[in-house]
C-alpha cells in the first residue's frame, strides 16, 4: 500500500499530535506515505465560495503531482477529503478539465495537466477497502477490550453522498467497523453523522458551542468513554473549543476525542505519549487507562 | 404469505397522550412499495388512529415529508427495500425542528415565517412595465432553474444542522427561494437582499453541513445556493463582516504560503480593531499554545510562487 501523503493544514499545525501519529501507525501498517510537500491547502470549501475556479485550479495541481507519480492520494481530514472529491468531481468533466488546466500551464511546472484519474481516499477509507478489516484485526496486539467508542465522522466524509460516495450518509459503517476490529465497542447515537459546529465558530459561536455540547453530552449519555474523528476540524471543535461549550451548556462534559489514528495506534501498541494524547486539551488519561489499563 | 417488515412509528396525541411513544406494525412487503404505501396500509388495515399528512403520491405536493431512520425524507419517493438496504427496520418519526401537531403532522408556521421573511417574489422594474411579459433567456433561467424547483415540503429544514441550536437562521429552503429572486436576471432589488440576507441569521450562519443538499428530493441544493449568495454578496463588495473576513483572508493566506495560517486567520476574521473579540479568543490561544498547538514559525510550501501565477491567470481570465 502505498499513497501520496496528503496531511492538509491542520494536521501540520493545531494539530500536529494528528500528524505524527499518524505516520506511526502507517509505518507500523506497512503503509508507504509520500507527502505531496509542495501541495497547497485543499481550500476546505472556503476559498471556493469567492473563486470556484482558482479553488479547483490549486487541487487539480495537487492531483497532479499524485497523477505523475501514478499513486492515489490519501488525506487525513474529512473537509479536505470532501473539497478535494467535489473538486474531482468537476475536473472529470473533460472542457471544465480543460479550462482549469489552462490555468496551470505556463511555465512547465504542471506539464500536461491534470489527466482526471487521481484516486482519492481518506485513511479512514485506506483501512477499510485496502487494508481490509480483517487485515486489521490481525495487526492488533492490545484489544481496547472495556472501551466504549462514540464514533464522529464529520459532514465532508458523507456529505453529498453523490462526490463522496464511500459510507452511506443516512447509516455510515466504516469508523464502527473500524472500532469493533480495535477490539472496543462502537456507540450508537444520532449525532454520529451531524455537524461539529466548526464552520461558524467565529461567525454565530452560541449555535457553533451548542453543537458541540449537543453530540458530546449525548454521546455521554450513551455511555461513551471517548469519541473517535477523522477530522481534524472536529476536533478543533469537540476538543479544543469543549471548554467553552461546557460554559455556554453550564455543565461539565470531559468527553475525550481521539483522531482515528491515535485510537489505532493504542491498538497497536503504541504508548499514550507516542500517539500525541497528551497534546489534547481534554484529558485523554481514563480512555487508555481503561483501554490499555496502564 | 408474504414477507413482511417492521415499522416502528411515532405516536403522540397531546389531547390524551402525556408523552410521546413508538408503535410497531408488521407491514407486507412486495414489490416497489414505498414508505407512504406502507402506512397507507397501516391506516387503512390496520390502526385507522395513525395520522400524517400526504397527497400527490409523487413527490409534487410536498406534502409527506418525515424523519426515516435518522434522516428526512418524502416518504411517497423512498421505496421500502431502499431502506432495507441499510436497516432491519423502518423507523419513522415527524420532521425535526418543528412542532408536532398530532402523531406524523407538524405545524409548517416556522416555514411559511421564515419564507416570508426573504421577499419570496420577484421585484422587477415596476416604471419599466413592458407589453408583453418579462421574458428571460434560457440561460438566464438556468442560472436559478434547480433553485426554482422547490415544492416546499420543509425536509431540509428538518434536518438543518444549524437551525436545530439557533431558531433565528433563515434556514435552507428559504435562503435558496431568497437565491432564486435576487439571481434572478430580472430581479431589481438584488444588493437591498444581498445585504439584508447578510445580517444575522442569514447566509453567513450556515454551518455547510451538506444535510439540505443531501435530503433535498428535487436537487435543490440548499446550501450551494447559500454558497452562491455569499460570493454575489463578495463580488459586489457590499458588506464587511466575520462571514466576509473568513472567506477573504482565508484565500489570501493560502495564496501566501500554500498553508493556510490558522493563528492569522481567527485574527484577521474578528478584525483586530474588535477588543473584545480578541480578548474572547484569549485564553483559547492560550490554552493551545501551552500544548504545542500554535507553532512559532508558520510553515510555507516551497513553490508559493507558483500558487500566486496561477491565482493571477484566473484572475486575468475573467
Ligand atoms: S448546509 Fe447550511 S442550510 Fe444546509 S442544512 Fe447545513 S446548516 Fe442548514
Ligand atoms: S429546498 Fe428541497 S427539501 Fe427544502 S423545502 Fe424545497 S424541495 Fe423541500
Ligand atoms: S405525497 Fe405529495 S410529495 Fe409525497
């Protein structure tokens, strides 16, 4: 297995405990990442909203530089992974294609474009369709037997179904699949398949806060000792904003979020400290006490 | 005899209920039988009491809209073996976000309030009366065709994510009505409604969750109408707010260093004239950067350069 690393912004900032964990459990997988270095931010949805076509010029460049080097991309976020297969989705219609490849020539950097077959996958769905489950199961060496895991997916993995097209959106499996290999129990509740509230922290934050206090308290109340994200931005909100959510809510929560790769890695048998757990503003130490009763 | 399947159903009657409750009903299962024929077949068989609304039977009325295992549907369009497809059962519920009247019914007030809020009617050029009607290129109609075809059945502010925490936000279906008049080429009101939708509660409170594209029976697309409003509202350079801010500065940083800075971003979307706001996201900061979460030095790409020419020939294209 083998991809061109795509870790996008967050991972390499807010968030570094994602991206060092994650290139742990890939070598510990045999999972052979490339980091596209020179690849810009996958616009996440935003630079879009002004300028559709600069937003799919910079990713079809990205797409690439994964083309030339004849592997498919894998992301470790789900707003990048959904701004990046609507961006696909566009640029497999051959005169758009055309246009926007119009936009990279120039100066022999992008030399012939963008071709439209670049495949693209989250980790998430690395695990599932190219590892495999059972693959999985067996590379595990600590079952997180007693742990009870809230899984979050984040609405750019599911949402439209029609650009994504991996989970289904009304009843998604994959993460659930994922944490019953890990050995843990996947929790049911609704707002497994909601909004974290990221995109309006700054512009309605009450709303965006509300969210947040909404999954994690329900998720809770479901018994969760911990939810699991692919998303980096979800987990700006549930974790790092948790604090002022539980201010507006008035009442505590201290639900931990773990990313995706962390809860793998401690499957793995990678220690709380190699996986970046410490880095979390809401205390992570009862979820691998009760995971791995260190 | 015929298989049959489950369907667990919402029931409340607030004048002799105290509380909601589900009801099951073992339903036959043939052919291409949808949800609404399904409770068909429980009123008329079975439990006469249970009570929705419906009436075209072909997803034109907007009439059956219900919450179906999680997610809001039109329940004269969804075939019962597609949700055996991901489901053991069928699990039907009202519609989110509004109040139950009795078992499936909800009162549709909050829709029809909210729609009446945009102005949703054209406003042409009332001293320019023509003979004949006012004609519109087929191009021009493309340009708000999907956004036209709205029945009103109020399933995407079901599942509005949005509008589940803060009951101000316009909500889906009326902000794609509010795109439809101002994109429309013979609307003469359209920056009075740019600004209007730009207030509170407007098209900067979407939380670009996707549910309204995703449940939407006629392909409206909600949110990429709301998407389609904020860059008119960009383009026409009418208003300078957090909405405004985030989007500009956030394709302005990436043009900058390939890497989106998420310590200037933040900063530069609440302004740094606004005090208070940054005094707000202080201890936030704070809390991150004790825990390595705010790099000193932001990192770049190496060809940023090359990011800028491309920047510039979509710009000059245009
Ligand atoms: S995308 Fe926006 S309008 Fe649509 S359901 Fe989500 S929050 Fe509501
Ligand atoms: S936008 Fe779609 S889902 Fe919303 S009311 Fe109109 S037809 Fe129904
Ligand atoms: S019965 Fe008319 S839309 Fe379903």
């Amino acid at each position: 297995m083998k991809y061109a690393f795509f870790p996008g912004c967050v991972a390499k900032q807010t968030c570094p405990e994602l991206y060092h964990s994650t290139k742990k459990v890939a070598q510990a997988l045999n999972i052979d990442l490339v980091e596209l270095e020179n690849a810009a931010c996958s616009g996440a949805g935003v630079v879009s909203q002004q300028n559709e076509a600069l937003s799919d010029a910079l990713n079809a460049r990205t797409f690439a530089m994964a083309e030339k080097q004849a592997l498919p991309i894998m992301t470790i976020c789900s707003t990048c992974q959904g701004a990046f297969c609507r961006a696909n989705k566009r640029l497999r219609q051959e005169p758009y294609r055309d246009k926007i490849n119009g936009y990279l020539s120039g100066n022999g950097k992008n030399e012939g474009g963008y071709k439209g077959t670049t495949k693209i996958k989250h980790f998430l769905w690395a695990l599932v369709e190219d590892l495999g489950i059972e693959e999985l199961k067996k590379r595990v060496k600590r079952p997180l037997r007693n742990l009870k895991v809230a899984s979050f997916y984040g609405c750019h993995l599911l949402r439209p179904s029609d650009a994504l097209g991996f989970d289904n959106p009304d009843n998604p499996t994959s993460l659930e699949k994922v944490i019953d290999a890990l050995g843990a129990e996947p929790v049911d509740y609704d707002g497994r398949t909601r909004c974290c509230g990221f995109p309006i922290l700054l512009e309605n934050e009450n709303a965006s806060m509300a969210m947040v206090s909404k999954h994690t308290l329900e998720a809770k109340e479901k018994g969760s000792d911990c939810m699991v994200t692919p998303c980096p931005l979800c987990h700006l909100n549930l974790d790092v904003q948790q604090p002022n959510a539980e201010k507006i809510a008035r009442q505590k929560i201290g639900l931990p979020v773990l990313h995706l790769p962390q809860l793998v890695g401690l499957a793995l048998g990678f220690s709380e400290h190699e996986m970046g757990l410490h880095k979390h503003i809401v205390p992570t130490g009862r979820v691998v006490e009760k995971a791995i009763g260190s | 005899m015929a298989e049959h399947t489950t369907f667990k159903v919402f029931r409340y009657n607030p004048e002799t209920d105290s509380k909601p409750y589900f009801q099951s009903y073992q339903v036959p299962l043939q052919g291409g039988k949808t949800v609404l024929d399904g409770l068909n077949e429980i009123k008329g068989q079975q439990d006469g009491t249970l009570t929705y609304r419906m009436s075209c039977r072909s997803a034109i009325c907007g009439s059956c809209g219900m919450v179906v295992n999680g997610h809001s549907k039109l329940v004269c369009r969804l075939q019962i073996a597609e949700v055996l497809k991901n489901f053991d059962e069928v699990v039907i519920e009202p519609m989110r976000n509004f109040e139950v009247i009795r078992d499936l019914v909800v009162n549709m007030d909050r829709f029809w309030d909210k729609m009446d809020k945009v102005t949703p009617w054209l406003v042409a050029d009332e001293e320019n009366v023509p003979a004949t009607e006012r004609l519109q290129s087929p191009a021009d109609f493309n340009v708000i065709r999907d956004a036209s075809s709205c029945i009103m059945c109020g399933v995407c502010l079901s599942d509005c994510t949005s509008l589940e925490v803060d009951s101000n936000f316009l909500g889906p279906a009326a902000l794609a009505k509010a795109f439809r008049m101002a994109a429309d080429s013979r609307s003469v009101d359209r920056e009075e409604r740019l600004l209007e939708l730009s207030k509170e509660g407007g098209v900067w409170d979407c939380a670009r969750c996707y549910e309204c594209v995703q449940v939407c029976p006629k392909y409206v697309a909600p949110m990429e109408t709301i998407m389609k409003l904020r860059e008119m509202t960009l383009k026409a350079d009418l208003v300078d707010n957090r909405g405004t801010r985030h989007v500009e500065h956030f394709t302005e940083l990436v043009l900058d260093s390939g890497i989106l800075d998420e310590r200037r971003l933040p900063m530069k979307t609440v302004g740094l004239t606004d005090l208070k706001g940054m005094l707000h996201m202080a201890p936030t900061g704070l809390r991150m950067m004790l825990k390595g979460k705010m790099p000193l030095i932001h990192p770049h790409i190496k060809d940023v350069d090359e990011l800028q020419r491309i920047a510039h020939k979509v710009e000059e294209s245009k």
